[in-house]
C-alpha cells in the first residue's frame, strides 16, 4: 500500500491517521534502526501498561492506519 492509498484508505474509514513530533511524523510509527529493510516502519502502542507491536510496514502512513485502526488510536481521535 502506497502513502497515498493509506490516507485515502483512512478517509475512506473515517480515521485519523494522529500526528506526532517524531522523525516518521505519526503517533505510534517508528522506523527500524537497520538500513535496507522492505518493511522499515513499525506500529506499536501500550496496552495495559505493555507495549504490543501490531506489525511492520512499507511507509509511515500504513504504519499509521495500523495504529488508527487499534481499540486504542480510535478511542484518542
């Protein structure tokens, strides 16, 4: 899934895809330290006090829906 077809994607589910400071610019997306990987952006949150990872992806905004998808990022928007 492109960039493009992820924030469409959201619209389409009526999500919001959260903003963060961080260098992917989305809450929850982190991008792996290891150069080179197909799959470099990871989505993760806390839940009950554990961080539980929903899985790697191609571009932040994949990540992102991933995220927004989650109990926990439609309950923040």
């Amino acid at each position: 899934m492109t960039s493009e077809e992820a924030r469409r994607q959201a619209q389409a589910e009526e999500l919001t895809l959260r903003l963060a400071d961080n260098k992917t610019g989305y809450y929850g997306v982190s991008l792996a330290k290891k150069p080179g990987l197909l799959k470099p952006y990871q989505a993760a949150l806390k839940r009950g006090g554990k961080t539980v990872n929903l899985g790697r992806f191609a571009t932040a905004e994949e990540a992102a829906l991933c995220v927004a998808r989650s109990p926990e990022g439609r309950a923040a928007a």
